[in-house]
C-alpha cells in the first residue's frame, strides 16, 4: 500500500516560486487507481516523487508502512516501486534484450523477454536484438517501456499516461496488460491518464487541479461527473 | 608458453591455444611459432625489416589467419612492419592484436604497421585488440599503422578495439579504394587515468561506387584525453560515411576533429560528431530498475562499447 501525505511541491519560477502541488494527500490500496486532471495540474511531477526521481518540499511517502520520503530512485525501486516513464528513454548500445534483463534483475533467456515483448504486442523476433536508440518509433519505444516494468513484478507500478503514443495498439491490450500484471504481483497500480477506457478500469479515481486533490473516491462516484461535462478539463485532451 | 602469456593472448585473439589455420606468433621480438597452410603463407620479410608478409591465395574461403603480438618485458620497444597480400576473390579473417604486460618502470613500446593490399572482388575482415596491463610504473604504449589499398570490387571490414590499459597510442589508417570497393571500419575505445589516445583516419574514395563507413565509439575518463580526425575524400561517384561518439566523463577531454572533401559532383559524404556526457535520464530509468548510480554507468558504457 502506498500512502502520500500532505506533499507539497515547489519550483522556482525565474525569480519566483511556483507552487506544483499543495497539500496532497492519497492512499493507494486497490489494485488499479488513476489520477486524472487537466494539463498542468501537478500529476507528473507527483509520479516522480513517488519514484523519487523529484524531493518533495513538504510531506512524506510511506510503502507498507514505511516512511520512503528520504529514500534514494534505487533504495526505492529495491524496495517494490517501478515506474514507467512518459517519455521512454533511449540508449545508444543497450539492446531491447539487455534493458529488459535489467528490469527483471537478473539475466533472462531468450523466451522469457521475448514473453514479455509478446505481451505489449511486439513480435519478439524482431526486437529483441535491437538498440533502444532512435531508429524505433515513439510507440515502439513505449510499448518496450511497458514491457521493462512488466518484467520487474514489484508490488506497485506507476504509469505516467501509458496511453500516449501507442496509437497503433489498441487499449484493450493495454488494459489487458495492466490485468495481467495485477494477476502475477497482487500489487497496486497507479496511472495517470486522461483517457477514459482507462479510467474505466479504476477502482479509485482520484482527480487533480491546480496542484489539490479536487475529487477522490470510487469510479461509480467520480467517473459519471467527469464524463457528464464534456467542459471537464480532465477529459477535455 | 607461461600463464601470463597465455592470458595476454587470450585478451587480445580469444586464444586458449594454438590456433587453428595459418598464425604467427611474436613474442619480445622473436618468433614463437609460425604455421602457414596451403593457402595462406607466411614469410619472414625480404628487407631487413621486422615483420612477417602473409600471402593469401585467391583460393582461400573463410580460412583465418591469427597474427599476435606478446610483449612481456620492460623497457622493450619494436617497430615491426607485416604486409598482406590479398589475391583477387579471397575471403580470409585476420585476428591481429597485441598484448603488453609492462611490470617495470620503465616504457614498452610497439608499433605495428599493417599494410593490406587487397585484390578485386577479395573480402576481407580485420580485427585488431590492444590490451596493456602490469603492476609497475612503466608506460605502455602502442601506435598502431594501418595503411588499406583496395582494388576494384573488395571488401574490407576492420574492428579495431582499446579498452583501457595501453597509456598513450596514436591509431593511424589510410585507406585508398578503387571503384565498387568498401571500406568499413569499426572502433572502440576506453581510456582512463592519464592516458592519451590519438584516432588519425583518412581514406580516399578514388572510383565511382566506391564506399566507406567509419565509426567511432569512444568513452573518456577520469583525466584522459582523446582526440580523433577523421577525413574523407570523395573523388569520384561515391559514398562516405564517418561517425564520432564520445561519451565523456570526469575531468577528461575529447577532441573531434572531422574534414569532408568532395571533389567530384557525385560525391554524397556524411559525417556525423557527439560527444557529451551520459544523459541523467539513461542512469534515472536504469536506477528505477533497481540500479545504483554507478551500476547504471557502467551498464550504459558496457553498452555502448559493445
């Protein structure tokens, strides 16, 4: 279980001070929660505390109990977060095959990576030699994203809009993959999206604006209001 | 053949043994086994020079041939010249490399010059290693000479590789080609400490379809210092490639100097230059993998260089 409590983030602003987020407070408990708003609104950057890639200037993080706020990205991913980026990362001389061993922890055969990269729906075969340098396509470079945090198993996984950029796969394989993941670890999974079949799937939507947590509660709460407005900003993507 | 012997030659050929097919193996200067077979002959040089010439017959497909150098002396030095003769149509691997453990104070030196005279339609693919260890003051140094002539249609694939231990080395290569002949050209280098590392390339494009793809993969530590120049002369209907990657770490140093001249209309040459620091966000993604920061470093240099 994951608890987030009262963080607040702060960031200079040329000479002033922006404040990104105030007071949040959450729990993760169920196996899928979405966080939802508009653009801007702080969801990000809440992601990154959580994997501690960001510090937070006020609050604290708690995993099972334990406080992880002063926790290093490592400490914290050997302890059970993973993160899948927005935005994958590219490595010049790193092989598809190489990061998902990486992932995982420990050097996997041939057909258990290319079980995972059968599972984001990529033909194993042709990527597993591969460089994750620029000659893949964004979406590529996405669903391999996916795959790395499939292949780590841990007990809570963030997706930072997972949706974007896999145009040519449709979302039910994605939904399909969250299911799955949640099947082998019996984690929790949090994932910030704007699109609504994802939303679809949450146990718990929690909704933010302007750095606050506006709304928190179950889909049947929080899902039939967002969809109500077509105004919503958090839907408005 | 003692154990460190054994090792050197390990680190530079992959030998565990005597190898099959045509070798010759130096070591400290003198002969230390030679075997030439009935396509590929070898022959101490006619000059007074040092060095081997190798000979090999049009006949030959995908035979090798291995050709270390094992310097385990202080204070030695050699210059030692072996030139290939590649027939037309042959296919041949050479496995060159050397090896020096230097435990003295004082420097060891060797300069290789290799000289291939590839013939129409050979193909040819050359790997080289440098390895240097020990546990004195000494400095190893090597300055490897590569000078390539190809003729109308050959092929030559070279993979030169220097990971750490050899404390200065220049790396020359010409190469000169005729029409429809390829030239690729592969290299890897990591240097550490002090060391110095000097890439000189230039090849000559002389024909219509002649080409060449070279592209160097480098990574500078601590306060080492690299710098590379790498020229392409475009002279007739031709494509040229060259690529320069530098991964730069610590108070190291890295120099790319590169020099395109196209002098025929057709000439279509490329050359392409980076050279930074690793990105924060390849050792963030890899330290959510569980990593700490220094194994993420050195995944992503074991990548880079492999």
């Amino acid at each position: 279980m994951l608890e987030v409590q009262h963080i607040s983030f702060v960031a200079a602003d040329g000479d002033t001070d922006k404040e990104i987020l105030d007071d949040v407070s959450f729990c993760v408990d169920e196996p899928f929660v979405a966080i939802t708003g508009p653009n801007g609104s702080g969801k990000s950057t809440l992601a990154k505390i959580i994997a501690g890639i960001l510090t937070p200037s006020g609050g604290k993080i708690l995993l099972d109990g334990e406080d992880i706020t002063g926790l290093s990205v490592t400490e914290r991913a050997r302890r059970g977060i993973s993160y899948a980026f927005q935005q994958p990362v590219r490595f010049k001389g790193l092989t598809v095959k190489d990061l998902v061993s990486l992932a995982a922890g420990k050097r996997l055969t041939v057909s258990e990576v290319c079980s995972y990269l059968s599972e984001v729906g990529l033909c194993a075969r042709d990527y597993i030699d591969r460089e994750v340098n620029a000659s893949l396509s964004g979406g590529e470079l996405k669903r391999i994203e996916i795959a790395t945090v499939l292949a780590r198993e841990k007990s809570l996984t963030v997706f930072d809009e997972p949706e974007a950029g896999i145009d040519l796969w449709s979302f039910q394989s994605l939904i399909t993959v969250f299911e799955k993941m949640h099947e082998r670890t019996q984690g929790n999974i949090l994932i910030i999206s704007h699109q609504e079949r994802i939303l679809n799937i949450a146990d718990r939507i929690i909704v933010i604006a302007n750095g606050k947590v506006q709304k928190n509660g179950s889909r049947e709460e929080i899902l039939p209001g967002l969809l109500a407005s077509r105004a919503c900003p958090a839907l408005a993507k | 053949m003692d154990e460190l012997e054994k090792m050197l030659l390990m680190q530079i050929a992959d030998l565990h043994k005597v190898p099959d097919g045509a070798y010759n193996i130096r070591k400290n200067g003198e002969a230390d086994g030679r075997r030439s077979t009935p396509h590929i002959r070898i022959e101490s040089r006619k000059d007074k020079k040092a060095g081997i010439d190798i000979f090999v017959s049009g006949e030959t497909k995908g035979e090798s041939v291995h050709i270390p150098v094992v310097i385990t002396e202080t204070d030695y030095k050699e210059q030692v010249y072996n030139d290939f003769y590649i027939e037309d149509g042959a296919d041949v691997l050479i496995i060159a490399g050397c090896g020096i453990h230097n435990c003295g104070q004082a420097t060891s030196e060797h300069s290789g010059i290799h000289t291939f005279h590839v013939g129409k339609n050979a193909k040819v693919k050359y790997v080289e290693k440098h390895y240097a260890s020990g546990d004195g003051n000494g400095e190893n140094v090597m300055n490897p000479t590569t000078d390539i002539r190809m003729e109308e249609n050959s092929r030559l694939e070279m993979e030169t590789t220097q990971i750490k231990g050899v404390d200065s080395t220049v790396r020359t290569t010409r190469g000169v080609l005729a029409a429809g002949a390829e030239l690729v050209i592969r290299e890897k280098i990591y240097t550490h400490g002090k060391q110095f590392a000097k890439t000189d390339f230039s090849v000559e494009l002389n024909g219509d379809g002649a080409g060449a793809d070279v592209v160097s993969r480098s990574v500078a530590a601590d306060s080492s210092r690299q710098e590379f120049y790498l020229r392409i002369d475009g002279n007739g209907k031709c494509h040229g490639h060259s690529e320069c990657d530098a991964i730069i770490m610590d108070e190291a140093n890295v120099v790319a100097i590169p020099a395109l001249a196209a002098n025929n209309v057709d000439a279509e040459l490329i050359h392409e230059a980076a050279i930074g620091k690793i990105a924060g966000e390849q050792l963030l993604k890899l330290m959510t993998l569980g990593l700490t920061e220094q194994e993420a470093e050195e995944q992503i240099i074991k990548g880079f260089l492999s």
